[in-house]
C-alpha cells in the first residue's frame, strides 16, 4: 500500500504520566514529533537487539535493476540505453559512487537512513485525500452468535476487545511478531493508540501522541453518530468497562441522536492543504480546540454508520470511504468519520462492522494483529467480557463543535470534493473455488501462485485491449526485521514471469512447458521477495541516492531515463494480508491509469481478490481475467498432477 519522504535520536522514556497539556495544532511541525511518542516498555529493548536497515551494495542494486527493466523495455534499443545509464550512474567517473557514500555515512549517523525521508515523501508531504488514496479498510465477520446482536452490542464488543488489547500492550503483555528467523520491529506499535495525524500548513503533516497523560486523561473512546462526537470514557480508574456498560452506553448515544449534525468530520477528506487551514480555522476558538484534542488523545474512534451494507463490494465501498448521496452530491458518511485517526472502527446499523486505518506511520499487519485478536476474543464464549461496577459510569459526553459560516462552507466544499473523489472509483470481488490448501498441495507458494494470477490476467487485459504494458507490479515486503523497518519494493514483473504468461495462451507450448515456466517463475519471485525483505531491493536505495543530491546538483540522468521511471510506475499495486476475520479488505489504485489488488490467500478453501481502480479503467473486465486465469492456472497444475499417476 502507498501514498499518491538533521540527525534523528530517539529519545528512550520511560511509560511515565506525563504532564497533561494541548500541544499547537496551528503552528509549524514539531522537530521531534516522533521522537516525542514514548515507546512501548518491553520493545524498547529493541532499539539495541534488533540490527539497521542497511544500505545495499551498489553495484547489486544496479544489476537487480537492470534486470527488472529488461521485461518493460517496449524495444532492444531502449533496453540498452537505460542500462548505459545505469553503467554510468555506477561507474567510478559516474555519480553514483559518491551519492551512495554520502547515504552510507547517513546511515551511520542515524538509527534508520530511510524512516525520515520516507514519512515525508510516502505519506506526511502527500496532499491529496488521504480517503482512497492512502487509507484501508478491513471488513470483519459477523457478530459471534452467543453475544448479542444490536450495532450498539456490536460496538461494545469491539472497544472493549480494543481497549483490552491497549492494556496488555501498553504493561508489555504483547509479544513481538515474529517469524522462524526471528522477531519483528514493534516500533510502529506506540502511533495505534493515543494519537492521530494531525494537518501542517506548510505542506507536511505529523502525527502526535498523547500517551503518558495520567489515568483519567487516558482511555477515553470517540463515537460518532449522525456526525455528533461523542466522548466515552472507557477506562473508569483504572478498569475497562464490561461490554454489558458500554453498550449501555453506546445505546445512549444511539437514542440520544435522532437527528444530523453539521459534519465537521469530513473536513478530515480534503486535500491536507485546504484541510490544513480549515483545522487552524476550528482550532482558534478555544471550544473547538478543547474538542480537537480530545479526538485527538482519544484511545480510538467508532463510526456508528447508518449504512447497512449487505454485498461484499458495498460493505468494502462503505467502509473505504462511506456513504454517498447521488441527489446532492455529498459524502455523506465521510461526515460521520474522522480519517486522521489510525484505529477508526465502523458499526453500520445492521451491525456489520470493520475499520478504516490511517496509514502514514504504521502499516496495516500492526492493525491486522490488533483486529484478528480483538475479534478472537469475542469468537470466544469464555472471553471475560466484564462485570459491571456497582456505580454506574458517567453519562457520555456530546462534542459539540461551533460551527461558523466559514466552517459550514468548508464542510459543503469538502462533502462536495469528497463525493467527486468517491464517485471516481471503481471496485470488483472475486472468491476463488479453491485455496491455499489445494495451491500448497501442487507445491506452491501461495503468494506466488496469486501473483502469476495477476500477471496473467493484466497481459490478457492489455492483449485484448492492444495496449502495451505502461508500468511495473508493486508488491508490498515487509522489513520489519530490522529496526524501524517498514517495507520494501518486490519488482514482480520478471523475464521469467512474461515467459511464463506467454506460454500459457501460445498452443504451441506443451502444458508441461508450461509447467516448469511457472516454477521457473514462481521461484524467482521467491527469491526477490526474500531479497526485498532483508533490505535487498532496488527502489529505496535508489530513493536513498537521489536524496543525497545537494543543492545545485544535477540529477543524474538515469533517473530522467523514460524505461527508469515506467518502471516505477506502479500500474499494479498488490499487497497481501491475511485473517480469518476479513471476508473483505483493499485500498485504491497509486496512479490514475492502474489497478489496486488486494488479495488473500491464507483461507484453505479459497483466494480472495479486490481490485479498484478509476471508473475510466476496465475495472470487472480485469477481475473477470483474475477469475479465468485463477482456473487456467488450477486447471494447469491438476493437469499435470494426473499426468504423473
């Protein structure tokens, strides 16, 4: 998932109560915003056990690139002129040896050479809407059957769950994620809760915590209901309300509600410039400012939608960037939500629920966790879901924010500008007849196995569209490895990959060709994913290098070359996350002529595909690609297996 990046030190505290006061939320970006968030107790060890993100060699990053740019080069001729670029760029006469020694000794004066320049150029400098562009969503299953079945049970469950999950992992209860090699960076952890990104006049956001305020400043849940904030304190000294209070609770709001606020939350899905001013604007009255913060130090925030989505796609469509309304042109679910937030849950009113996710300093998989354990618990009929306390909690309290005549027609403008953004996508679904339990059978990776699906179905698209392939595959690797660590580039698109994609509509090709065309295919994605994961793609080093260019210098030519940046143009952006509680999961397409393709491939008995796009794209034409090349490619392997019998 992507956005359309003077010496760093974390400074190490202790989980201390800290001094409650308002930070400024109109002045310029603090210097040390990030550092400012304390990390959580037992991953602060971290910081010294787990190794830096290094700084590739040089010349490997060259020949890996080179390699991805032969399958895109639309002729010989510009094949070769790129790599003569690249040649220079890495001579000793070139530049390129100089930029990578100015970012090898940035690396060693700081703790993570990329963290700065990618929270700026990835997310926090992005200004467009974060609604599509950058934000995701998770569809969750249904209310388990033993708990009860009202939006305002289904709220209760998920922030009691959620403030449970807070608890362990603000006392250290949580254990690192992990795999066989070893455990993942938590880092990312400390922006879940507690915080929110906050909109820079001069161009780049950031994000504030407020962790460390004392007990009854802590805890504390935004709800919002036909666009009226709501403050719930969920943490009453020191103890989690039952489910069977917050519901209460919840209900009190639901009754309490009965007609439409003015909708300030969608100020939220502006473009970050024009909500940058319209946020100072509420911020000068000191009333609104009170409210700011408290959104803004809140643990969470829970939508209570009055969508009832039924559909896959209109339950997905509902959660990324909710309700419209064709007769006026408004966002009119954006109203009702408050995008800024990392952890925004949403309960429609036929207790359909999932989470929209905020996206600049923390990944989706530290989200999955906190989701796919949250809704564990409840699955659960042995899950403590509380006694109520004798005396029963205060009352929630309404936001009422003062809404002037400058603010009511920024909500128009921005409802209006939200609706426009919404309106413009395109989305479709697909489940598979068969999953990981028959792919592993035949001996494959999963992922692979979903990649090739995608590369066969976009060659398809573009064959029978007579179009030329105008971009690269990005997929998602995680470098959670090391310390700070977020992702890295897999270049999907392979020499091996194509030659696989055409041998399979070539009758020419026997189906055993064809065969070991895939796993010669499958196994080069293999391999560059494990090299992208440990750190060993080409995109952010070279990212890295450019960065390095001082004032005055001239950009080396290889990054001007037309192949050098088709190649970084993401016509398929991929990624994969995988729990058993989301039948629906996706974001939006990176470049206006490309798809996004969510997928899935942990269930055993099926894949799962999301795709959007803009509505220009032939969007369900290439999902129903997806679909024949899913088959193509099971109907290949069952093949082969009954040959071998």
């Amino acid at each position: 998932m992507l956005a359309r990046l003077p010496p760093f030190k974390v400074r190490r505290r202790p989980l201390l109560f800290r001094k409650i006061h308002m930070p400024s939320l109109t002045g310029p970006r603090p210097v040390d915003w990030k550092a400012a968030a304390p990390p959580i107790p037992n991953f602060a060890a971290q910081h010294d056990s787990l190794p830096r993100l290094p700084v590739p060699n040089l010349t490997a990053t060259l020949e890996r690139l080179k390699t991805s740019l032969l399958p895109l080069a639309h002729s010989e001729a510009e094949f070769t002129d790129a790599v003569k670029k690249i040649d220079a760029f890495g001579s000793h006469a070139g530049s390129g040896s100089l930029l990578q020694s100015r970012l090898l000794q940035r690396a060693s004066e700081r703790e993570h050479w990329l963290e700065e320049w990618w929270d700026d150029l990835g997310y926090l400098g992005y200004r467009d809407s974060v609604v599509v562009n950058v934000s995701y969503y998770y569809g969750f299953d249904g209310q388990p059957a033993h708990l009860p079945q009202s939006p305002a049970a289904r709220a209760a469950g998920l922030a009691r769950g959620a403030l449970i999950f807070r608890q362990k992992l603000l006392s250290g209860q949580v254990s690192p994620d992990r795999t066989k090699e070893g455990q993942f960076c938590m880092d990312t952890y400390r922006w879940m809760f507690d915080c929110c990104r906050i909109p820079g006049l001069h161009g780049l956001d950031w994000s504030v915590s407020h962790a460390g305020f004392g007990v009854d400043e802590l805890g504390h849940i935004i709800i919002v209901r036909r666009n009226r904030f709501w403050k719930l304190k969920g943490i009453i000294n020191g103890r989690i309300l039952s489910m069977t209070e917050l519901e209460k609770q919840i209900q009190y709001i639901y009754d309490s509600t009965t007609e439409e606020y003015s909708g300030v939350g969608v100020l939220t899905a502006s473009n970050r410039d024009v909500w940058a001013k319209d946020h100072a604007h509420l911020a000068a009255d000191p009333h609104n400012a009170s409210i700011l913060h408290t959104i803004h130090s809140s643990a969470f925030l829970i939508s209570l939608d009055t969508d009832t989505p039924s559909s896959p796609i209109a339950n997905s469509r509902s959660l990324w960037h909710g309700s419209l309304s064709p007769s006026t042109l408004d966002a009119t679910g954006l109203k009702n939500r408050w995008v800024d937030k990392p952890v925004e849950f949403i309960v429609f009113d036929n207790a359909r629920a999932g989470l929209m996710g905020e996206h600049s300093v923390m990944d989706g998989t530290p989200t999955v966790r906190m989701c796919d354990e949250v809704l564990d618990w409840l699955a659960d009929p042995a899950f403590d879901l509380g006694a109520p306390s004798a005396i029963p909690p205060p009352k929630p309290e309404p936001l009422d924010f003062v809404v002037d005549d400058t603010t009511r027609a920024a909500i128009d403008k921005a409802s209006k500008a939200a609706y426009e953004l919404a309106d413009s996508q395109s989305m479709s679904y697909h489940l598979t007849s068969y999953g990981k339990a028959a792919i592993k059978a035949f001996r494959v990776s999963p992922d692979s196995w979903a990649q090739m699906i995608i590369q066969l179905a976009y060659a398809r698209l573009l064959r029978a569209r007579g179009l030329k392939r105008e971009g690269g595959t990005y997929e998602a690797a995680t470098t959670r490895r090391y310390w700070k660590g977020r992702t890295e580039t897999i270049r999907v698109v392979t020499s091996q990959s194509d030659a696989f994609v055409s041998a399979m509509d070539d009758p020419r090709v026997s189906c055993e060709d064809r065969k070991q065309l895939f796993d010669t295919a499958g196994k080069a994605h293999i391999l560059l994913a494990k090299a992208a994961g440990s750190g060993e793609g080409v995109d952010r080093h070279m990212l890295g290098m450019k960065m390095c260019l001082r004032e005055g210098e001239p950009v080396p030519e290889l990054y001007n070359d037309p192949l050098y940046k088709r190649s970084g143009t993401w016509v398929l952006s991929t990624s994969a996350v995988f729990s058993d509680h989301f039948p629906e999961y996706g974001w939006g397409e990176v470049v206006p002529e490309g798809f996004g393709v969510a997928y899935m491939t942990g269930y055993d008995d099926r894949l799962q595909f999301t795709v959007t796009s803009r509505k220009e794209m032939p969007n369900q034409e290439f999902m129903n690609e997806i679909a024949r090349a899913a088959v193509d490619l099971y109907d290949l392997h069952a093949g082969q297996r009954k040959s071998m019998l």
